[in-house]
C-alpha cells in the first residue's frame, strides 16, 4: 500500500472536492453503472468505461491489487433490446433472438474495451442472473410502504422518502409542476418509477408474486450493487446523465430497503462528449461507435490505434465536456508517438530479461499527486511531456511507469513497438547492402573481373534478388536494376 498520497474526489452528493476515506481500506469497494447491451458501444460510452478503470488502476496502485473491488454490470434486460431482438431475428422465437442480441453485443463490449487497455471489472453481474434479489428488494419497499402497486405496475413511492432527490438537487415539487401533463393516473406522485411490470406472453418476463413481469432498470443496480459490495460502498459511478433518474432512484430503492441514509459515500459523474460539436445522434450520421473507429476507416480515413482513443479521451479532465474531432486523435497519436520513442530513445530495451524489472517501475510522485487530485490529467499530462523532454534514463523510467499505470503503455504494447521500428531499420539497411554490392559488381565488371562479378551476382539471387542488366539509352553505360523474385 502506498500511503504517501492522499485521494480527492468531486462528489456530486457533496458538490466538493472530498477527501477519499474508504470504509475498509483492505476493500476498497467501487461501482459503475455498464452498458445496456442492444447496439455496439458508441465513443462516449467508452468515456466512463476508460475514466473509471484510471481511478480502479489508481486505487489499486494506492491500496494493492487485492484490496479493490470494482463491480461494472451488465443491462441485459431493457425494452430496447426487446426491439432490437425482433427487428433482426424476427424468425426466431423472442427468448432466443433476445440471447442473440444480447451476447453478440456484450462480446464485442468486451472486445472493445479490452483494446481500450480497461482491465477487467472484478465482477461483472447480468441483471438477469439477479431477479431473484429483485423480487426481494420490491416485497421489502412494498411491506415498508415504499412501493405500491398501481395499474400493472409496483412502483415506488418518492414522497415515502424524506430526502429524495439530493443527488441531483431537485424538489419533488418542481418535478410535479414540470411534469403535470405527463402524470399518470395510477401514479401517486409523477416521479414515481417503475419496480416491477407486467409482461405480455411475447416479452421475457419472469414469475413474481405480482404477476409475469420484468424489473424496472434502477432496481438492477441497487441489486447488484448491494449483492457484491453491500448495502453501503465506496464508490459509485457513471456518466452524468445517471445522476437523474438513475442513480436518485438507486439511492431511493436501497436507502429505504436497507433503512440507510446512504448508498455509496462517493458519487462521480464524467462529463459528455460530442462530436464536432454536436450531440452524437445516427439521423445526423455523426454516430460514431468505439469499433468504427478501431476497426474501420469510417472517421478520418484510417484505423485508431486502441492507446491513442484512450489518450483522446483522457486529454480532457474527466467532469469537462469533450468535442471529439479528428484533429483530437491526430493530436493523441503524435503525443503517443513521441512518449514512445522517447522512451527507446532514452534507453530503455524491451527485451524479455528486462520484462520482470521494466514493469516494476511507477511513476513519480508528482505524477502520482496530480492524479489523486480527482484524476487531473492535465497536470498528469503537463509531467509526461516534462519526461519526454528530459535527457536521462531515468525520465524513460518515469515515462514508461506513469505510462503503465495510466494503461497507456505496456511492455507487451512497448515491445511490439520496438520490434517494428527495429524491423522498419532492417529494411532500409537491407536496401542499402544492395545497392552496395550492385556498385562492387559494376566496378568488378568493369575491371573485367568476371569471376567476382558473378560472385555478387549469385550471392544476391541466394537471397531472392535479382539483377536486371539494361543499357543506359544516351550513355551506352551498363545500367543495373535488381527486382526481389518470389
Ligand atoms: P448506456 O448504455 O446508454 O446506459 O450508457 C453507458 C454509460 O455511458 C453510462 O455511464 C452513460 O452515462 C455513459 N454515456 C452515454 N453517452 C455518453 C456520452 N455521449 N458521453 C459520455 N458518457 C456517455
Ligand atoms: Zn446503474
């Protein structure tokens, strides 16, 4: 454990700037709001996916690798996957187009964050692998008299709750007023929101006391939160537009089932990105997904390097909005470059029997207060470029450490890099002993040395090249040309 620093967070609960005290430093316990699996994962959804893995890789750097537990789950029960199920299997039974959709979706999830350099969450629950506890949190707010059950629906009751609506800072009232025209009957307030809801015999739905339904979306994360964490944890996180509903209603469901008067201690939110200065939106075909960009030539012509979209995001201190553009990866790739050879250039050799002692090195701590400081990344990144600039090993030292831990680099990532830029040297110095040879041979033949001339000649046909000899049409001279055969 590394004592020497100290975590500050911007809570939204607080609206500050808190110091992180964990409730047990031997289990630091984080939760972040995954992905609702119908569709591939646009570019901002990979912003809260590589913003909370920093601060994971972050806590563990301070607290050890054992003592973090980061729970990241997966929405696989959404009536927008129900839609995208029957309008691309619509011959298969809907269970089944539902499976479909659902896996197909979370594999290349992980796919593209894994190219993202975000390590794996250290549990990652299905929200149908977690019904159950969801019946039991909803019998637990109806016999409390948090919840009622109205018109086909359990929903919960926010006027039951004293403080509801401190996360995100609104009144009931103002949502009364806000909302009049879109109170429904059966509801008792306009913000109550749904538990637990009927399903006709098509949609997935699940046994419950109150009939063939299916949960509402908030109550999966109390759940699963609280079944790998407990009822109250360290963190929790998302982008912020979860701060409402989504995580208020979080905190309604568990405070009132648990009887706490809080969920988590910390709540962070990463701001929004755009591109090029519009909301993302398919009608306006600025809809860019994560897999567009590493897969595809799609946006600016040309494949992105997973490290370089990571460094694109995490340019921008993580609560700020993003503009995302193609001058913003053109930037993050010239960055990266330079970091990278700077790090060879100042010495430092990816060979296997360095690997043991290259990846025990961190960063400074300069480094290490700037990002304990709420992730801030500008500082994080004005003290990588102060070590590319530097002359010494020790700055590649650095480079590379605070590269690691930032999982922009690793020795894998740093090797692969090396072994092509010594391969591309391979290359030139090759075309170069040609060449060298092509002139002994003319000047061998011109000395009438037939023997050696020959010599050279079959050398080089040993290792596939050939030489063409021409006249050069004004001089007359012997001109020599060489072709690689097959
Ligand atoms: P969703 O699958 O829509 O529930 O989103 C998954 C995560 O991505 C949530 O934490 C969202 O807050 C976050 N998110 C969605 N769109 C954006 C965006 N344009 N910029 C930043 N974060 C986003
Ligand atoms: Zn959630």
């Amino acid at each position: 454990m590394t004592t020497d620093v100290k975590i500050k967070l911007y809570n939204t609960l607080s609206r500050k700037k808190d110091e992180f005290i964990p409730i047990d430093s031997n289990n630091v316990r984080m939760y972040v709001c995954g992905p609702t699996v119908y569709d591939y994962a646009h570019i901002g959804n990979a912003r809260p996916a590589i913003v909370f893995d920093v601060l994971f890789r972050l806590l563990r750097h301070v607290y050890g690798n054992e003592h973090v537990t980061y729970v990241r789950n997966i929405t696989d029960v959404d009536d927008k996957i129900n839609a995208r199920a029957v309008r691309d299997y619509p011959e298969l039974e809907l269970n089944e187009a539902i499976k479909k959709v659902t896996k197909k979706t979370t594999d290349q999830y992980h796919k593209d964050v894994k190219a993202l350099g975000c390590i794996d969450p250290t549990f990652e629950p299905l929200a149908t692998d977690h019904i159950k506890g969801m019946l039991k949190m909803i019998k637990n707010l109806l016999d409390n008299n948090h919840a009622y059950i109205a018109g086909g629906e359990v929903l919960f009751d926010i006027k039951s709750m004293s403080n509801y609506g401190a996360l995100s800072n609104r009144k009931i009232e103002d949502q009364q007023a806000g909302a009049r025209i879109e109170i429904k009957s059966h509801k008792r307030n306009a913000g109550d929101f749904i538990l637990w809801k009927l399903s006709n015999e098509s949609e997935p739905g699940w046994q419950s006391p109150w009939g063939r339904g299916r949960p509402g979306w908030h109550l999966e994360c109390s759940v699963m939160s609280e079944f790998h964490l407990g009822e109250i944890f360290d963190i929790h996180g998302g982008g912020l537009d979860l701060i409402f509903p989504h995580h208020e209603n979080e905190i309604a469901q568990s405070c009132s089932a648990h009887n706490n008067d809080k969920m988590a201690n910390y709540w962070l939110h990463n701001g929004f990105l755009q591109v090029e200065g519009q909301k993302m939106s398919k009608s306006l075909g600025n809809f860019i997904t994560i897999n567009d960009l590493l897969e595809t030539d799609k946006f600016g012509g040309t494949k992105w390097a997973g490290d370089v979209l990571r460094l694109a995001i995490l340019m921008t201190n993580y609560k700020e909005p993003i503009d995302f553009s193609e001058a913003r990866l053109v930037e993050a790739s010239r960055i990266l470059t330079n970091w990278k050879n700077t790090i060879l250039e100042l010495g430092l050799d990816f060979d296997e029997e360095n690997r043991a002692e290259i990846e025990a090195l961190g960063p400074c701590s300069k480094l290490r207060f700037a990002l304990a400081d709420d992730l801030n990344m500008s500082g994080v990144i004005a003290n990588l470029h102060r070590h590319a600039s530097g002359k010494k090993l020790h700055n590649a030292n650095r480079l590379f450490g605070s590269l690691q831990l930032l999982g922009l680099a690793s020795f894998d990532s740093m090797q692969e890099w090396q072994n092509a830029k010594k391969s591309s040297k391979l290359e030139v110095n090759d075309i170069e002993q040609v060449e060298k040879a092509i002139i002994e041979r003319l000047e061998a033949l011109a000395q009438k040395n037939w023997v050696k001339a020959d010599k050279i000649r079959n050398e080089l046909e040993q290792k596939n090249i050939l030489l063409k000899d021409t006249k050069d049409p004004k001089t007359g001279e012997r001109v020599t040309n060489w072709e690689v055969s097959e």
